[in-house]
C-alpha cells in the first residue's frame, strides 16, 4: 500500500472548507493532519469536524511537525509569501492559493526559497483543470487555430463584492483583478501558449462601492460570514478592472473583471482567434472555414466528464511530491502573472502603458 502523504491546512476559512479539504479527502494516499488558523475557534471545529486531526492557532507550531510533508496555504493573500517562505524552510511542499503572492518581488522570493530548499511550488490555479480548457488546449496544442494573434477574456459580476479582508488592499493587494481576474487572465494566456508580456495598459473603478442587497450575490469570506454588512464594507480595491496586454509574437489578450458593473446580468467569457480558426468558452465552440463554407462546431463535455477542479489540482499537487511531476504552472509562469497584474495596477496609477519587454 503506498504511504500516505501528510498534509497540513493553513488557514481554515470558506477555501480551505469547500476546496483544499474535500480535494485531499478525495486522494487516498493523503492524510490530513493538522489544521491551523489565527482564529482558534475555527481551527478547532474544522479539526474536531475532520477527526483525529490537530489544530493550532500559529502556524509555525503546525511547520514544527515532522510528520507533515506538504500544507496548503488558504490564508488572505498578505500572508501567502511569508507562509510559504516559512514552509519551504521547514521542509514542506506547499500548494498555494491564488493569487500566487501580493506582487512580483514576493513571487520572487517564493520561487527561489521553492528552488533553494527543493521542494514543490504550485498555485492553485485550478481552474486551468476545467474539462472544457483541458479540451480547447488539446485542440490548439494540434494547430485547430493556427496561430492566436487575439484573445479576449472577462469575469463580470453584476453585484459579487467579497468584502472583509478581500476589500482591504493592504491584506489583500487589489480587488476584482487579482481575486477572480487572476483566474481568467491565466487561463487564457496558458491557452494562448504563455507568451511573454510586452505591455500593459490598465485601468481600475469603484464607482459602485458599498451596496445592499435583501440577499447575498457573491463569496463571503470567512471573516465577515454571518455578519451584518457596515456601510462602508466594500473597502478601498478596485471592482472594475480592464487591461490590454502586447505579447511576443505580436498577439493581444485583452482582459474586462468585474465585482461591481451595472451590466445586464453576472457574465464569463473567454474567445480565441487564430488565423485558421477562433474558438469560444462555456459552451466550448470552434469557429472556422472549411470547403468554400464557414462553420461553427460545438463541442460537448459529458457531464461524467466534470470535475471539481479543487481535487484535480491536489491530484497533480501530490504527484509533483510523488513522481516529479513538473507543477501546471512553472516558476516562470507564477512570476510572470505577478508581473502582468503588477502592470495593470501601476499602469493605472500612472494613466500610462507600462512596458515590460
């Protein structure tokens, strides 16, 4: 029987509960151990709930122990550099929520302790797990486009603010953008091949801001789960994000999230053109010419094909400890999404295209 790998959970909040637990819960050579939190009380009845596993409230007590070999870090993005700098030091192989880091230079810093103490990096981009990309990227990878000179994606919620500590830049580093557009500015930029960024131009709103609604339209972090909402809750990040960004080769992905917008209605979206076809997400359709005649072919993904992604990336996350699988993102890819999202917020700072090329 193979010896299960022991993990520990830092950071006991709402992704740690309905993603990283259920995911390890899912592997049957994972065992989870230990559970840790800055607020007790959570990590306790996570611990008491999940069974013979033990709680801490700091999270350096959980890195002491020897039996852990791997933990997911699930806590506000602050923490995630110095979390995973922590870990790597004492040993462990870390899977880290996204966004990988608050900016470049602590993505820098995890990348090389990850290289320098040789152990597994991964961000939790699960996304790039979806079936629907999985498949659009085995169709790109056999040259069903051609060459992709365009993309644009967007995540436009209607009313989804997340509040409490997503709200809060300093705990946070940005808004919509580096929350859920962090999601769909990877995808599509790993569909497109990953080419470097040349140029940035951004600009970020919160024209909105606080809003009450007699229900709930949006993730709630653990922090203000449960609680009345404060007039000035929205905080001070951004709930509109756009960006243009020039890649190598002379290709544009043009990226729109929102948490905040007065559109129609809460909207994904993620197209593709490439001079011998485009492609479109949700549902996954390819667009071309063929015989003299245009076409639209659709392509479905049963739904025994479906998957939570959250399982799937603890999948991969325990065979890079197990066989050396090489993590989905590379360290020059982690770094590189840093750099982009880095462009977008200073780009719209300065009202200027940042240049990174």
């Amino acid at each position: 029987m193979t010896k299960a790998i022991k993990v520990g959970i830092i950071g006991a909040g709402a992704i740690a509960e309905w993603g990283h637990i259920p995911g390890y819960l899912d592997q049957a050579d994972a065992e989870l151990v230990a559970v840790c939190d800055i607020v007790e009380e959570r990590a306790r009845r996570v611990a008491a709930e999940l069974g013979g596993v033990r709680a801490f409230e700091d999270y350096e007590e959980l890195l002491a122990l020897e039996e852990v070999e791997a933990v997911s870090v699930c806590t506000a993005n602050k923490f995630h550099a110095p979390i995973t700098i922590a870990a790597f030091q004492a040993g462990k192989h870390v899977l880290c929520e996204k966004p990988p880091a608050m900016n470049t230079g602590e993505a820098d810093a995890m990348v090389d302790a990850g290289r320098a103490n040789n152990r597994v990096l991964m961000i939790c981009l699960n996304n790039r797990f979806q079936p629907e990309i999985q498949l659009l990227k085995r169709y790109i990878e056999e040259g069903e486009l051609g060459r992709i000179y365009y993309a644009k994606t967007g995540m436009l919620r209607r009313r989804g603010s997340a509040g409490g500590w997503f709200a809060q830049k300093e705990m946070s580093g940005g808004g919509a953008l580096i929350d859920i557009g962090v999601h769909c500015l990877d995808w599509t930029w790993w569909l497109m091949g990953c080419p470097q960024p040349l140029q940035v131009y951004g600009q970020v709103y919160q024209e909105i801001g606080s809003y009450q609604l007699a229900y709930d339209t949006a993730w709630t972090p653990a922090d203000v789960k449960g609680r009345p909402k404060p007039p000035d809750w929205a905080g001070d990040t951004d709930e509109l994000a756009i960006a243009t960004i020039g890649l190598s080769g002379g290709a544009t992905l043009r990226v729109e999230v929102s948490w905040a917008l007065n559109n129609e209605k809460t909207t994904q979206y993620t197209e593709l053109y490439g001079d011998r076809a485009g492609a479109r997400l949700s549902p996954l359709t390819i667009f071309g010419q063929e015989r003299g005649r245009l076409f639209d072919k659709m392509l479905h993904v049963p739904e025994q094909e479906k998957v939570r992604t959250h399982s799937v990336a603890i999948r991969h996350f325990l065979d890079c400890i197990r066989n050396g699988t090489p993590p989905p993102t590379t360290p020059e890819q982690i770094v590189t999404l840093m750099r982009m999202l880095d462009a977008v917020y200073q780009s719209a700072q300065t009202g200027e295209l940042v240049k990174l090329g």
